[in-house]
C-alpha cells in the first residue's frame, strides 16, 4: 500500500481513537444521568408512599400510576430509551428517547412484551422480560449488548442496562437502552484498520528481511570486488620484476652459451672472460633483486588476501602488518604521486581479527584515492597507530579536499555515494563501520574540514573479547 495511504489510515485510526474516547465519556455521563434518575426514582417511589422491599437497588419501578415518576421517565430530554416493564415483561411506560429510537409511538408498546422489541438472536440472549431470574440486590443491575428490532423491521446495536425493584410484593424491571450502532462500526473500522496495519507491518517485515538479505550480498560482493582489485594489482605489478627477472635470465644464457662456444675452440680471451664475469654479475643482481620484490610482492598480497578471506584472529606486529597492508596496495599507489606514512612502534603487537584490520585500512586508503584528491595531485597519507592501556589508538590521516559537513554524518551509511555515476558503491565505509563496531568490537569516528582533509579515529581492543562477533556477514550498519 502507498505510503500516503498508509498516513490516512493512521489518521484515521487516531481520529477513530479519540471519537471513541469522547464516546466513552458520554456513556459515562449518561450511566451518571440514569443513575440520578434511578435514584430520584426511588425517591419519588418512597414519597408517594410505595416503599422499596429491604435490599433492593437504588434502581426502581414505581407502581402503575404514578404519574410524577412516569413523567420523570417520559420527560424528552432523556437521550437514552428508557422503558419499565411488569411480571411476563409487559412495558408498562416508553419514554421518548424510546419512541425515537425504535420508531414507535408509546401508544403502540404498551402492554407488549420487551422481547418484541429486544428479542433473543444470539445464544446466550436470555428473556429480558424473565423479572424470576434476575436478582433483587444491586448485582441485579445488568449491562449487556443486544440487537434492538425498530418499527420498519432493521435491526439496532444498543446496550440494555437492566434493573429491578420489589414494590408492595411485586417485581418490577427497569431497561435503559443506549444506541451503539456507531460505536459498533468505529470498533469495526478499527479492526479492518488493524487487520489492515498488521499486513502492512508483515509486508513491510518481510520487504526488510528481503532488504537485509539483498544488502548481506552486497556488502560480500563489495569485498570479493575488492580482493578482486588487490589480486589484478599485484598480478600487473609483479609482472614488472618478473619480466626483469627473465630479461636478465636469458641474457645470461646467451652470454654462458658464446662462453661455452669460445672455450670449445680454444678463442676464450682473458677480457673476454673479465666482460662475461661482469655481465654474470650484474645480471645475476638483476634477478636476485627482482625475484626477491616479487616475492615480498606474493608474500604480502597472499597474508592480506588470505586473511581478507578468513575470521580467524591471531597475534600480529601492528606496524609489520600494516606495511604489508600497504605494499598489497601498491599497485593502486603507484598510479598515483601520494605518499604513504606509517607511525606505529614497531614492538606493538595485537591479538586481533587480521582480515578485518586488513579491510578497513584498504578501505580508508582507497575511500582516499577515490574521494579525497583531483586528478594528478600528489597527496599525503598517514596511519598512525598508540597504545593506549588495553586499547589500541589508530589515526588515519589525509590531506585531501576533505568532506562537506552536510555530509559528513551520512558517510557510513549504506549505499550512499558522491560517485554514483562513477562506479562508487557507496558500501566502502559502510563495510568500514561494520568491521570496527560489531567483529573488533570497537568504534569510529569522522572528522573532517573541507580543504583541510579528513581524519578517522579508530578505537580498538588490543585484544578482541572471547566470544566477540566474528560473522562475516557483520559488515551491516545496525
């Protein structure tokens, strides 16, 4: 259902509320109302001299005749129907509330019984006209809901308050009837507005669910996405070395193959060993120092991507790691002209989840490539990480063009994006937030002055608590 639907049956719902309550303040007033003229009854009955039998209700019917207490009864400005009835449930007086709400002149329901005009439909209606089986003592008071049959044969909710009184060895009852049609169909429209609501509320429980779900798979696919890039990375940027490094190899084999051949024939110069014994040499450093970037190269990516892949923790050197963190970003670096500090004691040591450090830090790093500076800046990055007691203070730092404050409080939330365009997800920060406050058990927080650059403070446990949540689905901000 649509929302501004949705907002009128609210609306409408509060209204209904708030009709029902004024209506249950006018029953109230009118229950007072009946009971003053019950007592003012009971009064009048005592007067004329018809005393009521020990124990009975302040509710009373006055013997036929009195024409002070029909009057009091019959007087038109008595909202409700108000009506007295004798032994066999013959109405013996019909006030004009009565007439009006049944349609029917007083003349035409004397002497008839109630049940014709309150007869028994449900199971369970009794007989109201059955004097025998209603008590005498105050319990005798009654309120019950019935259906009321008017002149032209419609029916009519109302509410029957009943009452009796023993005069002079004889029972008579009392009915004052209260039209609650209205509030019948209010209670109704309630109820198909609440019938109405909880299917929207289980729609709406289930769209989220949905949602939820949708969002699990994004955030997973964001960071395959970016383990993805950390491997086309690395792949590209060890090809340099080892292309090097196979350069080299096979100037080497050319240079021992005329080696091999010289000696063969006896021709092999002095200086001509002296220059292969050089070109040995250099080679020979060539390839070493190649083979050895590329495997700082595979060694650094497969820790980082291995841990990218994995929730289990470990103890770890902080400022060791990090620098493998950021020669697995090497490859994205080196396109650009920024500069990457690390500030950390090399002695400092965690015992933490490694995939989660390794993901926020290549997180904020690219967050900064992508957001922070123009297109050949050359920037300045900083990490700096303290021990402070049992918590582990981490600062990362850029000097970029930094983030509008209207948007500041909005940058760790899902799918938002100043690149939408671009190829921006919105999910980066996002998984960010979610690593830190629910797997590391920790916090975050932004700060940023435009043309100033942007700060993140991170505050973790040196060591995460036994038990913390380590789902690799916690990547949502709750």
């Amino acid at each position: 259902m649509p929302l501004l639907e949705f907002d009128e049956e609210q609306l409408r719902a509060e209204r209904l509320a708030r009709e029902q309550a004024k209506r249950e303040q006018a029953d109230n007033l009118l229950e007072r109302l009946s009971l003053d003229i019950y007592d003012r009854w009971t009064e009048l009955a005592a007067e004329s001299g018809q005393p009521a039998s020990a124990g009975s209700p302040a509710v009373g019917v006055p013997a036929p005749g009195n024409d002070q207490i029909r009057g009091l009864l019959l007087q038109g400005t008595v909202p409700d129907a108000i009506l007295t009835f004798g032994e066999g449930g013959l109405i013996q007086t019909f006030n004009a509330g009565a007439e009006r709400m049944f349609g029917r002149a007083a003349a035409e329901v004397l002497g008839h019984a109630i049940a014709e005009l309150l007869p028994a439909r449900a199971e369970g209606d009794s007989d109201l006209g059955q004097l025998d089986r209603l008590d005498a003592g105050p319990e005798g008071r009654r309120v019950r809901e019935r259906l009321a049959l008017r002149a032209d044969g419609s029916e009519l909710a109302v509410e029957v308050s009943i009452g009796v009184l023993d005069l002079e060895g004889r029972r008579h009852g009392a009915a004052v009837i209260r039209d609650i049609s209205e509030r019948k169909q209010f209670e109704q429209a309630l109820h198909q507005l609440n019938d109405s609501l909880r299917a929207q509320v289980e729609a709406t429980r289930q769209a989220l669910e949905q949602l939820q779900q949708t969002q699990r798979e994004l955030v997973r696919a964001e960071r395959l996405a970016s383990l993805g890039g950390l491997v086309a990375g690395v792949a590209h940027e060890i090809n340099t070395p080892i292309g090097i490094s196979l350069t080299a190899a096979s100037h080497l084999h050319d240079e021992a193959l005329r080696l091999e051949a010289a000696m063969a024939d006896d021709s092999l110069k002095r200086s001509q060993l002296s220059g292969f014994v050089q070109t040995f040499q250099h080679s020979a450093r060539l390839v070493l120092a190649n083979a050895r970037r590329a495997a700082e190269l595979i060694q650094s990516f497969k820790r980082v991507a291995v841990d990218q892949t994995s929730e289990e923790r470990r103890r770890l050197h902080f400022r060791e790691y990090l620098e493998e963190i950021i020669t697995s970003l090497s490859p994205q670096l080196k396109k650009t002209a920024h500069q990457v500090r690390i500030d950390c004691d090399p002695a400092l040591e965690i015992d933490t989840l490694p995939g989660a450090i390794s993901q926020i830090i290549t997180n904020l790093v690219l967050n900064s490539l992508s957001h922070a500076y123009g297109e050949g800046e050359a920037g300045h990055i900083a990490i700096e990480a303290r021990q402070q007691g049992q918590r582990l203070k981490l600062v990362y730092r850029d000097d970029g063009r930094g983030i509008p404050a209207e948007i500041l409080p909005r940058i760790f939330d899902p799918f938002f994006t100043t690149k939408r365009g671009a190829g921006g997800t919105g999910l980066g920060l996002h998984i960010v937030f979610g690593l830190v406050h629910q797997q590391l058990q920790g916090g975050i927080e932004a700060l940023s002055t435009p043309g100033h650059g942007t700060e993140f403070h991170l505050d973790l446990p040196l060591e995460i608590p036994a038990g913390g949540n380590t789902d690799p689905r916690s990547g949502e901000r709750a």
